[in-house]
C-alpha cells in the first residue's frame, strides 16, 4: 500500500516537471518567435500602417513614411518621412531616418539611441498672417498648468548626425529666415527627460553644427561652422567667424535655459559686423531703428561696422523690450535714394542726398526697454555734418535732434571747418514712417536769435 502511495506520488512528481519543461519550451519558443517575428511584422506594410495609425492617433498632425524596416543589429530604417502640423502652418519632410536603439532602454522607461543619421531634412514653418496681440511682442504663447509640467519624451542618449539639411521660416509681415547644406554631429544626454517651458533644461551635449549657406533680414551668409555645448541646460558656443555680405560676423556667446525667459548673451566685447555690406533689406529692417533718415530709403549701400560691448538677445519666454544692446557703430560709403527727411534736411543748403556719398561716423548708441538712445551721431552728407541725438522706440516713435550744417547766420558749415557760430537745430517728432521736422520751432528760435542781435548792437 505504501509502495502504491509512493508510485503515484512519484508519477504526480514527474508529471508536474514535464508540464513545467514543456510550459518552459513554450516561453522560449514564443520569445524565439517574438525575436524573429517583430522585425518581419515591424518591416511589413501591414506593419507599417498599423504603427501609422497609432502614431497619427497622439500626434498634433499627420505623420507619413514610406518604408519602415528592422533588425535587431541593424537597427531601424524609415523612408521618405512626412509630418504635417494640424495648423498647416509646420511641414517637415527627410529623406531617411536610420538609428539603432538600444531596446533594453525601453524596458527602463527611457529610451537611448546608439548613431542616429537623419538624411536630408527639409523644415518649413510659416507665421504668415498669424496676428500677434499687440501687448504680445516677441512672447510666445505657452500651454496650461498642466501642460507646462507635463514631461515629454524622456530620451536619455542619442548621438546624432544630420546630413544636407535645410530650414525656412517665414514670419509675420513676410520676414523670412532660410538656411541650406545644414550638417550636424551631436553626441547629447537627457538628465531626467524635458519639460515643455524648460526644452533644454538637464540636457547635456556637445559637438559642431553647420551649413553651407543662410539668408536673414538681408544678411547673406556664407559656409559656418560652429561648435556648441550644452551642460546642465546652459547653451555656450564657442567663438566663430563666418562670411556675410562680403565682409565678416564674429559671434560667441551663451543662454541659460532653466531660466525664464531664456537670453541669449555675448561673453564679452565683440566686434560682432566687420566691413559688412548693407542693402535695402539690412536697412529696412535694422537701420531705420539706428536713424531715421533710413525709413524709407531704398537703393542703399555702403559698408558698416559694429563693435559690440553687450548683447542680450531673447530666445523664448521674453519680448522685444527684453533686448539689450551696447555698442558703437559707423558706415563708410554710404549712399541711398528716396530718403524723405534726409531730403529736406539737405535742401536747406541746396542739395539731395542721392547725390552725395555719407558717412556715419562712430557713434555709441544703447537699446534698452524697447528704446535706441545716442548723444550725438554725425553723419558726414558730402563735405556737410548733419547731428542727431535723442531717442527712437522700437514702436517707431521718434524724439530726437537733428542739428543742420548752416548756422543762425546763415552760414553754411562745412565738415572739418573751425565754427565759432551755434549751427541751428530742429526738434524732431513723429514715427519714422512719418517723421516729422518742428519748423515751427525753428523759426521762433531764428526771430529770437535776431532780435537779441538787435538789442545789444
């Protein structure tokens, strides 16, 4: 009886082992198949359309590929990348995407990726007709309490390199920023994920960036290369000097992102623009805020120089009031057309400015709180010296000085002449779309002048 009691416990005993062997053999057999399988499935059109949907299913926009395929030491291949944003106003289109994650990071709730190569990237963004409040500035809108703390995609390594690529940013008013041959090596380490008002925030990186052309407000670019690191969310790039408009831009700088709104500073005294040729588009966009002679101006040239002492420029989170510039600037070879004030000033000593050659002289200006203020810049219109002084707001309005070469007396001054005699000058008010000379004022300031020469004859 014993016997028979130890027999079946024994059959139960090896029964149970078999069961857990071949339960074991399944395990192996159905992770053996997930391994081959995956890649097929991942590789198949099928796949392919499934990975679509649940991609299009979160995204903010639709996402299009054309091939997709795997391995487990290949890594992953897509093709011919499309995305679109929901606004029609974001397109980004590459022509091939190869990386090699490293999977085992997935089950860590992460995700680290060995060499990432994105093969011609196109990035199109357009602003166009986007109306801004007009309390707004340059501050861009961010999204509610909640999604400010929501923490995006934690990657925590990818070392990525960026071939042939292009970006072109159109913005209000038709403002347009384009940039080809775009290169990138990039070795960067995520601390902790992103969060959405903090992008760069923990994020450690380093390496060189570059393209082979860029185009900005009338600022040709030529070939760049520029190395960058980032540490603990600071943004520091190292000294460089590039071609533009047939002289050169020296820049270096850094931007501190965990702090908001993020500004991005030069390390020191630069001279930033070194015998850069202006055109309309530099003169339009920059220069009319320098002088307002320049409102309005067209075929212009001449070469500038800008030495700069600081420079504080917000990237996000800020508005244009937060701009901070100190420096002094100087044109040589100037000449322009169609210059409304520049015109009127000149036909008080019987001449025009689109025939004379101008200088602008060195002058130290300070833009602060939305504000450009100098003391005293001298523009040389031929052999005769025209002063401004004051103030003009980024906003265009004006409340400024312009001093004329001819004195009280009717004498006309000349650049370099000894003047013992005060030269006359005028208030100026209006926008620099409208600038407007106080003749007014210039005239009760003559009647005084000669009738004080009366009393004390």
């Amino acid at each position: 009886m014993e016997a028979e009691k130890n027999h079946k416990a024994e059959k139960r005993k090896r029964l149970k082992i078999k069961t857990a062997v071949w339960v074991l053999l399944c395990v192996v057999i159905l992770i053996f198949l997930v391994i081959v399988l995956l890649p097929w499935f991942v590789s198949s059109e099928m796949g392919r359309r499934i990975i679509l949907a649940k991609i299009n299913d979160s995204a903010d926009g639709e996402v299009d590929f054309g091939s997709l395929s795997m391995g487990w030491f290949k890594g992953i291949r897509v093709s011919d990348v499309t995305f679109g944003d929901s606004t029609g106003r974001m397109s980004v289109a590459a022509r091939q995407i190869t990386t090699k994650p490293r999977y085992g990071s997935i089950l860590a709730g992460s995700l680290s990726f060995g060499e990432t190569i994105v093969d011609e990237p196109r990035v199109e963004i357009n602003f166009e007709g986007l109306q801004a409040k007009p309390s707004e500035g340059f501050v861009q809108e961010t999204g509610s309490d909640q999604e400010q703390g929501a923490r995006l995609l934690p990657v925590k390594q990818v070392d990525l390199v960026v071939n042939d690529g292009s970006l072109k940013v159109t913005g209000r008013g038709g403002r347009r920023v384009e940039v080809t041959g775009i290169s990138c090596g990039l070795a960067a380490n995520a601390v902790g994920g992103y969060r959405a008002d903090e992008p760069l925030a923990g994020l450690n990186a380093e390496g060189r960036l570059g393209f082979e052309r860029a185009e900005y407000m009338g600022f040709d670019f030529g070939r760049t290369e520029v190395d960058v690191q980032i540490q603990d969310g600071v943004l520091r790039i190292a000294p460089f000097s590039t071609v533009v408009n047939n002289g050169q831009l020296n820049f270096a700088g850094e931007a501190d992102f965990k702090q908001m709104p993020a500004i991005l500073k030069t390390t020191g005294p630069i001279h930033i623009v070194k015998n850069i040729q202006i055109n309309d588009q530099t003169t339009e966009k920059l220069l009319i805020y320098l002088n307002p002679v320049f409102a309005g101006a067209v075929n212009v040239s001449g070469m500038a120089n800008f030495n700069c002492e600081q420079l504080a420029i917000p990237l996000v989170g800020a508005s244009k009031n937060d701009i901070e510039v100190v420096g002094t600037v100087s044109i040589e070879g100037l000449r322009l057309q169609a210059s409304a004030l520049l015109d009127l000033v000149l036909s008080m000593v019987g001449t025009r400015a689109k025939e004379q050659v101008i200088t602008v002289r060195p002058t130290k200006f300070i833009l602060r709180d939305g504000f450009v203020r100098y003391d005293d810049m001298q523009m040389d219109v031929g052999d005769n010296p025209v002063n401004f002084k004051g103030v003009i707001g980024l906003d265009k309005s004006l409340n400024m000085t312009v001093t004329l070469p001819y004195t009280f007396a009717g004498r006309t001054v000349r650049v370099g002449g000894a003047d013992t005699e005060d030269r006359v000058s005028v208030p100026l008010r209006g926008t620099l779309d409208k600038p407007e000379l106080d003749l007014g004022k210039l005239l009760q300031e003559q009647l005084l002048e000669m009738g004080l020469r009366e009393l004390f004859k």
